[in-house]
C-alpha cells in the first residue's frame, strides 16, 4: 500500500490547525498561518477534443488533477531565535525524509481541523518549504512559504481509521430476546417495541459500515485463511470481489482499491490479481457516503476465516 512516513504518535489539533512532519501550524501553535491557498476543488484535466471539421470543442470526462496547497506561515517564538532555528529544521527534516520524498509509493501526511469537523489527513507530497526572509531570525520570526501537493487522490479523509471484522457466520445478532416470526420474515409484527419503531432485523447484521463523509472512499481488505475461494460483496453498490485462491491457516490476501495502491497480494509479496473474476474490480469496489452493507462467503471447514475490512470516511473539504 501506499506509505507514509512512521510516527510513534500525532499530536491533537485544535480547529485552525495543521501538521505535518510533527510540527503543529495554525492558531495558538509557534507556527503562525496567515493564509491558504488551495482549499476550494482542485484543478481539473479536461480530456475534450477539437471538432476535426467543424467549430467548437467535444467535452470529454473531467478528472482532478492534484490539490496543492500553499501556506503563507511564519515560525514566531520572540526573543527565542534557537527554538525558531530548531521548528525550521523538523520542517526541513519532514521535506527531506527520503521514505516519503524518494520512493514512488512514498507520501507524506497533511492533517488539518476547521471547526465543527473532527481533524482530516490527505497524502500527496511536501513539495516546498522555504524561509523567505531570515533578516528577523535574530528576533525569533522567520517568515515561511510551504507548498502541499495532494496526490493519487486529492481528498480529505479521516484521521482515525474506522475497521470491521467478519467472520463467515454473519446470521443477526439479536439484541433482544424476543425475535417473532414476522420480523424474521421482514414483515411488521403487532409486538415490535414502541420505543424503536424503525428496528428491523436486517440491523442485527454484522456487517454494517459507515462511510460518514461526503464522497465514496476505497476501503482495504484483508482474507484470513484457512479458507478456499473467497467472495466479498458490498450489498448497496452490488460490487463483487471473486477470488479464486486457497489459503492455509496463517496465510492471507490483502487487497487495496486506494488509487495508485490498487493490487491483490497473497501475504505480501505474491500478486494474485489474476485470480480475480473478470468483474472483480478494484477501482470500482467503493464505499458510498452513508450506511453499506459488506458481506462475504468462501468455504472453510473450520469456520475460523475472517474479513478484515478498513477504510477512512472521505470528505471534497477540509
């Protein structure tokens, strides 16, 4: 999968700040921001095409291109020139760090917070990060300009993961202990409680998941052998993803829809993607903003298979 670089731990935001490589920008930080650049849609690739013999233009798809994100900050610790020094190199030192800067799958992580919004990462590149002036450093100020390139994806996503396991065994979970035949059944029952009139059995399912965002997001899978033939299905999308691969206990196959990571790997290194059914597709296996429903099948004699399922809810805005 797409890397970023490792951090033990981040540290919380505030709304109004942003971080990256460990350092904290924005309000009530030592790293001021004045304004932002690039927060609306980014730029789109027009594909259209020039009428060959005749005026106009023929539109065609319009993608993304990357969002970058420029920053007009400045490190401001007055009379304190060494701590500004030391905040210049972590910024310098997130830039240079050739796990995210010189490998192709490498990324580095912008996070940010605006109020009323729980804080949202997107991955791309550190692409500047340049003291404009230092004739004031003496005094503790030294005026940045920080450029971001989001890249593969130019989203805002959550910064904590959200994940689910299933097992084979995905019967309802009853939550209470009554369970009438017409419920079972899907139809209304005289009994139901008056206290949740919206309850239907289906609810007790295990598989529920909640993309809360705004846009569809790429979820990461993960198949846990033993287990022979695997087939996970999204319920609202109708998607499908058919493999026809055996696993012993202890080996797994992991497969990534994230654009830009998109393969099936069996325990790590082995592609399988050409055992994918001819309508197993990665790019389109998504989840839609709201509630989906994930589902698997396969056999396995000793029921102990599961799903692991992982995925970030995806936001157009910060």
């Amino acid at each position: 999968m797409t890397r970023a670089p490792h951090t033990s731990s981040r540290p919380e935001l505030a709304p109004w700040q942003y971080e990256i490589g460990g350092v904290v920008l924005g309000r009530g930080s030592y790293v001021p921001v004045g304004d932002i650049e690039g927060l609306g849609a980014p730029a789109t690739r027009p594909q259209d095409a020039d009428n060959p013999n005749s005026e106009g233009t023929t539109p065609g798809r319009d993608f993304y291109g990357p969002r970058t994100l420029r920053f007009e900050a400045g490190i401001k610790t007055p009379g304190d020139p060494e701590k500004a020094a030391a905040i210049l190199a972590r910024l310098e030192l997130a830039l240079d760090d050739p796990e995210a800067r010189t490998s192709p799958d490498g990324r580095h992580i912008l996070r940010g917070r605006w109020p009323g919004h729980t804080t949202r990462r997107m991955y791309g590149r550190l692409r500047r990060m340049e003291a404009t002036s230092t004739a004031t450093a003496v005094h503790g100020w030294i005026p940045l300009d920080i450029e971001f390139a989001g890249l593969d994806d130019p989203r805002w996503y959550d910064d904590e993961l959200s994940a689910l396991t299933l097992g084979l065994d995905q019967a309802p979970r009853a939550q209470r202990p009554d369970r009438t035949v017409d419920e079972t059944l899907g139809r209304g029952a005289e009994c139901r409680r008056p206290a949740d009139p919206e309850y239907r059995p289906a609810d007790d399912r295990p598989g529920w998941i909640t993309n809360r965002g705004d846009v569809s997001t790429y979820p990461s899978l993960r198949v846990h052998g033993p287990v022979a033939g695997p087939r996970i299905w999204n319920a609202r999308t109708g998607r499908v993803l058919d493999l026809d691969v055996t696993l012993r206990e202890g080996e797994w196959v992991e497969l990534e829809t994230r654009p830009g990571t998109r393969w099936a790997l069996r325990n790590g290194t082995i592609n399988v993607a050409n055992d994918l059914s001819p309508a197993s597709r990665l790019d389109l296996f998504t989840l839609p903003p709201g509630r989906s429903e994930i589902a698997w099948s396969a056999n396995d004699p000793s029921a102990t298979a599961r799903l692991e399922v992982a995925w970030r809810s995806a936001y157009t805005t910060l």
